[in-house]
C-alpha cells in the first residue's frame, strides 16, 4: 500500500482538483489522508465531502494550524502504506505519477523514487513531457541533484519514499520554509541511492499573485537559512566538493532577508549585524569559487551593494513575465 499525505490549509478554491487527481491514480493500492491543517475557509468541509463519498480510500484528520511540517507529520504517524508520498492541496498529479514511482522502485529495489514535476501557471496543465529513461542516482549524484537538477530537486512532493524510514526523520516543525531541502537531505543519508524518472508526472502549480507580491519581510523567511544552515554541516563533511553550493545558495539568502527588511523597513539592527557577518563570512569563498560562474558573482555583487534594489527589480522582471 502507498500512503499519500495531503496537508490542507484554506486552499478551498484548487482542494477539489488535487483530491479527484488522486482518485485517478491507476495504482490501485493507496490511501488517502487529508490533513486539515486548521482551515478557515470550507477546505475542511470539502475534505470531509470527499471522506464521506470514498470512505474506503479517504481518511481526514482535523487538527489546530500547526503548520505545513507539522500537518505532514500527523499524516505520516497515521500512515498504514509501507510507502508514503506528499502532494501539496492546491497542487494535482498525472493518473499514473505513483505506479511509475512505486514500479520504478520496485524494479529498481530502492528507498526513493523520483519524478519530474512541472511548474504550471494555468488549470490545463497542458504539454507534460513524459518520455526518458529513468536512471539510478548514486549517493553522491543524489545529493549534488537535490541541490541543482530540476528533475529531483529537495522538494517532497515528487517523490516516494520508504514509510519506515520517513519516521525516522520527520519534517522539522520549526521550519515554516524549505522543510523540504532538510528534509529530504536528511532522508537520503539513510539510503544508499535513488531512481529518478525525467517524466513529469506532478504539477506544481504557481500562484502569480504570490511569486509577484511577496517580498516583504518575516520571520518565517529565516525558515530558509535554518535549513540551509542546517544541511551544511552534512555536505562539508560527507560531500565536500559539493559543498560549495549550497554556500553559495546561503550567501544569496543572506541578502535577500536584507533585501526583504529594507523593502519592509524593518530596522531589525540586531538582525541585520548578524546578516552582515555572516555574509563576510562566506564572501571570499563563494567568490573565489572557480565553479560559480561569472554571471551568479555579478548577480550577487549586485545585490549586496543594494538587496532592496534587487528584490524591487526581480519582482518587475516577474510581473513583466507572467502579467
């Protein structure tokens, strides 16, 4: 049995087509849980009418807003699949997205199967590429695609993943960010490698509203260097010739909360000494870095001699693009 784990919150108006894309699935042995994360809206009305129709494939847990992390791991502690995959609610899926997962793991016998997800910005999720051969990661091309191929990537969602092993780890529920990367980074030191799938099976829808309007500042924003922070560790240790990215990955984060309290202005000083130092901190590597190309160097000199400026001008390129 796969288990699938839907964490829910007030995502009433894309909840419907997420479910009914899993009920498509042409694996036949899946459960279904739905995990209310506190909805304001008729999110968990809409889990409880699903629940009521399929009562053989839809289980629903209510629970108090905890968060993203938090709602995730009250599906896995409920999970009776031996593996367990993420699909966010306001995303949907291809029918056969996790009979290609679970079959490529199978034929493959390991403890993570990988598709390709598409970003989408519209409903018909038209032109998905579903042609490649799928191919076996090592631990080491593993942990370098986590951080660069789009294909992998750290997201949850397009992946399946051993239900034992996934209670091993758990999301962190202090991350309100890129619990994912942490996540999965942690995951994968579990296991020995990976398939991986260039089909694109999972549809990652994109909200133009969010992607154009969302630079202002907060706390959770420092979910992002948490969880950097937190992976570093693992790669200068265990993987030290990749390490160098996700240096570089924080340095740019870095600047961008300064960018975000400057478009904000949040005279946070205590926070922004911290910024600063860490900063010089990671300066003179990433720069020297001979594999960090000329463009990403320019692009981050650039923004630390204004973060504001950058954010304010990356936020009209996405307008002009997707508006």
């Amino acid at each position: 049995m796969i288990t699938i784990v839907v964490p829910v919150y007030n995502i009433e108006t894309y909840l419907e087509k997420c479910i009914v894309s899993l009920l498509a699935q042409t694996y036949g042995d899946l459960e279904i849980i739905l995990v209310d994360d506190g909805s304001t809206d008729t999110s968990g009305v809409i889990c409880d009418r699903f629940c009521l129709a399929y009562p053989d494939k839809i289980r629903v847990i209510h629970s108090a807003n905890r968060g993203l992390s938090a709602a995730r791991n009250i599906g896995v502690n409920a999970a009776r699949g031996g593996y367990i995959g993420f699909v966010d609610g306001d995303d949907w899926v291809e029918p056969e997205m996790f009979e290609v997962l679970a079959g490529n793991a199978k034929k493959s016998m390991v403890d993570l199967s990988i598709c390709s997800l598409k970003p989408d910005y519209t409903e018909d999720g038209a032109d998905m590429q579903k042609s490649g051969i799928a191919r076996i990661l090592s631990k080491e091309e593993l942990m370098m695609a986590l951080l660069t191929d789009y294909q992998v990537l750290g997201y949850a969602c397009n992946k399946l993943f051993r239900t034992d092993l996934v209670k091993k780890v758990l999301f962190d529920e202090t991350l309100f960010s890129s619990e994912d990367i942490d996540f999965c980074v942690r995951y994968s030191e579990l296991i020995d490698c990976a398939v991986s799938t260039p089909s694109e099976l999972y549809h990652y829808r994109q909200r133009i509203g969010s992607m154009t309007g969302n630079f202002s500042y907060s706390f959770r924003k420092l979910s992002v260097i948490k969880a950097y922070e937190n992976i570093l560790p693992v790669y200068r240790s265990k993987y030290p010739g990749i390490s160098y990215i996700v240096e570089k990955y924080l340095l740019k984060q870095y600047l961008n909360i300064l960018g975000r309290l400057s478009i904000s202005k949040v005279d946070d000083k205590e926070l922004i000494s911290e910024l600063n130092a860490k900063i010089k901190l990671f300066w003179s590597d990433v720069m020297k870095e001979k594999r960090n190309s000329y463009i990403e160097k320019a692009n981050i000199v650039l923004t630390r001699l204004s973060p504001g400026f950058s954010l304010r001008l990356k936020q009209c390129v996405i307008k002009r693009r997707y508006q």
